[in-house]
C-alpha cells in the first residue's frame, strides 16, 4: 500500500522466487531428508521415498484393516506399520535386512530373500508368498530389485480393489510390463524427500480401487 506497483510487484516476485523452494524443503521435511539422508517429515517421523503428491494422497486414505505387501523395505515400513493392520517385507539385501529386522513394530512381518542377477527369477518370492497364510494384499509396493519381475508377479497376489504402487515408475521397464494387462494407472509426478530431481510414483488397479472412495477428504496441505 506505501509502495508503487511498479515497486512491490517485482518485489514480491523476487521474494516468491526465493522463499518458496526454502518453505517447501523445511515445509514437507525435503532438508531435514537431505541432510539426514532418510525420508523424514520435518519433526523427523518416517516416510516413504514416494514422490510428494503421491504421499500426500496415500496420507488421507484409511489403511487401518489393509493388508500390504512391499519389495524392498526401509522407512516406508515404518510409515505403513502406522497406518495398516499389517505389513510383510520382501528385502534382498541381507546387510540393509539385517538393519531392518531390529524394533519393527508387532505387524510387520520381514523377510530376505536373495535375489539372482543372472538368472533374473523371482521364483523364491512366489513359493514364500505361496506358503503364506495371507494370499492376497490389498496394496503391494514395488521398491526393490527386479522390479519389472515383481510387478508382473504381483499382479497374482493383488486383492480384487487393491492397488500397486510403482516408485521410481519412469524407470525399470515399468510401462513396457503393464503394456496389453486389464490395469488403469495414474501417475505422480514429483520431488522426492532428500532428492534433488523429480521423479514418478505410479498408483495402478485393475478394479474400482478402495484408494479411489471419493468419501476421502480432500484436506489443505498446508494444515497437515
């Protein structure tokens, strides 16, 4: 109001350019991510290493009597373990499970499964998915190795208005497996916590999803 336009406009701007990045990165937890190099919020509780938007969705749907099954483990299990009546974790890594496997909540169930580069089978995963109890998961994340194998498996285990969750989706022969299936997709577009370049995670169902109930709230970030 003291100002002339010609003034406070580029003003304004030139504050805009500058404070947005800086609020965004304290705002969603980016910097304390970076710096800690795990995927925090800004009071340093779990996340997974979803893009934002992607997160932002999942955060605002009801998990509690939702079975999820998860390839490659890490904060997102901590972050499901919140929200879902149980987690199983399929991890490759015997030294990143070793890491994993100690002060896991009660509902998460964790196991380590080698993988085989050469041969490129996921055959070990299907008979320990076969023996389960469980025979179905009504969300299954993709987030480990031989990721394009596991979402073509993946499909056999998923709940009739389940949902995959495909991080990284722009990458590891993601579009090409799902090319020809009976699946829709939507696509989130994004940072990442502690990442510097956008990425994609993937949401996709066969059927009318349970993530889609427009019963769902449709909340102000801001206030979260």
């Amino acid at each position: 109001r003291i100002l002339p336009p010609s003034l406070w406009r580029p003003l304004r701007a030139g504050a805009t350019a500058v404070v947005t990045p800086l609020r965004f990165a304290f705002a969603t937890g980016h910097w304390h991510s970076s710096l800690s190099t795990r995927a925090r919020t800004r009071s340093g509780d779990p996340l997974p290493w979803y893009t934002y938007p992607a997160i932002d969705f999942l955060a605002e749907r009801a998990f509690a009597d939702r079975h999820v099954l998860e390839f490659g483990g890490g904060q997102s299990t901590l972050w499901w373990a919140q929200r879902a009546q149980s987690v199983t974790t399929i991890e490759e890594d015997r030294s990143w499970w070793e890491a994993l496997r100690n002060g896991l909540p009660s509902n998460v169930t964790l196991h380590h499964v080698p993988v085989d580069q050469a041969t490129r089978t996921v055959e070990p995963v299907r008979s320990l998915l076969d023996a389960a109890l469980r025979k179905t998961y009504d969300v299954i994340v993709i987030d480990g190795h031989l990721r394009c194998e596991l979402t073509a498996l993946a499909f056999a285990y998923l709940a009739p208005a389940g949902i995959l969750l495909l991080d990284n989706a722009e990458g590891y022969g993601f579009w090409e497996e799902l090319q020809g299936r009976d699946c829709r997709r939507v696509d989130f577009y994004g940072f990442a916590p502690g990442v510097s370049r956008r990425h994609c995670t993937s949401l996709v169902f066969v059927n009318d999803a349970f993530v889609l109930d427009p019963a769902a709230p449709i909340v102000d970030p801001e206030a979260r």
